[in-house]
C-alpha cells in the first residue's frame, strides 16, 4: 500500500524513512519523552523494531503511523497515526482504530501534536474505517490528555495498563 503523504500549515505526515531511526533513537533516551510512555529509554534495537511495527502497520490494516516532519526545517519531529495494537487491557480497545502521538521533547508546546493529530484524523474520517476511534493516554499525562480533548476524545473509563494509570478516550466521526 502506498502510504499516503500529508501535509499541514507546518507539518509533513509521511512514511518513515531510515535518515529518522537516529532521531527517533536519540529521542527515546530522553526522560521528558519515555516518562508516560513506558518509563525507561530504550536499547537501539527496541527503537528499531518499533519503527518497523509502524511501517508494518500500512501493509497489515490499511492505515498506521506517519512519521512527522517539521516543514520549516524538514527535521523529522516525531510519529502520529493510527493502529491496532491488540492490548490486553480491559476495558477492550479491539476492533477500533487507537490514535497515538509522539513527539520530539524540543518541538513540546508548539500546537504540534494536535495539528498532527487532527490531519491523521481528517484522513481516517474519509477512509472505510469504524468511525470510533480510541486513544490510551497516561492519567499524568497532562498535555496529551489536552490534545486528545482538542481532537475530540472523551473518556470513557480509567484503568491499569502495564502497571500505570491510563485513560481512555473515544472520538466518533461525523462525517462516517
């Protein structure tokens, strides 16, 4: 499947390339990123399995994540998009799209995120794809719960994932 490129006032949703692994590693290795995400940097070869899983995701379902690119500095910033990650969580995401969001520590409370997000969602409300979408976000996770607000999430139950306290949220299209 050929991923399809998006483009924003200031950012390029497109499909990861190997020049982003670096970035994407270095990013890993740094608290203010991992804190909500699993809490601990990751090794150089669970980066990279996660940037293949997410170039995987295309051929598998249909839609995925797109590697975010800063268009003023053509700087890959980070990753946004849409899976199905068949959590173990309860209540049960499956069957629904999970939105996810993650960025550069340095590019953090420039509106970013949500621009990104409301583009990868723009795209998924024209596609043949449940019109839910869900998302998880960390309970502490104060500005990710704010984007996803922004983009139409609202929460439909607290619980445990991974020993963490977690929220989650739904957003229906409207235009389904």
């Amino acid at each position: 499947m050929n991923l399809p490129v998006l483009e924003t006032e200031r950012l390029l949703l497109r499909g990861h390339r190997p020049a982003d692994f670096d970035v994407l590693l270095a990013m890993w290795q740094q608290p203010a990123f991992y804190q909500y995400l699993n809490g601990a940097a990751l090794p150089e070869e669970e980066v990279w399995k996660r940037m293949l899983r997410n170039v995987g995701l295309w051929a598998l379902l249909g839609y995925g994540y797109w590697a975010v690119e800063e268009k003023a500095s053509g700087t890959f910033i980070g990753a946004v998009g849409l899976a199905e990650w068949r959590r173990d969580i309860s209540p049960s995401l499956r069957g629904f799209p999970e939105a996810g969001w993650i960025l550069d520590p340095a590019c953090h409370g420039r509106g970013y995120a949500t621009e990104a997000v409301r583009a990868s969602l723009a795209w998924a409300d024209a596609q043949p794809l449940p019109p839910r979408t869900v998302c998880l976000v960390h309970a502490d996770h104060a500005a990710s719960l704010r984007v996803a607000a922004k983009c139409g999430y609202a929460e439909f139950a607290r619980t445990q994932y991974h020993q963490q306290p977690v929220v989650l949220l739904e957003r229906c299209s409207t235009t389904v």
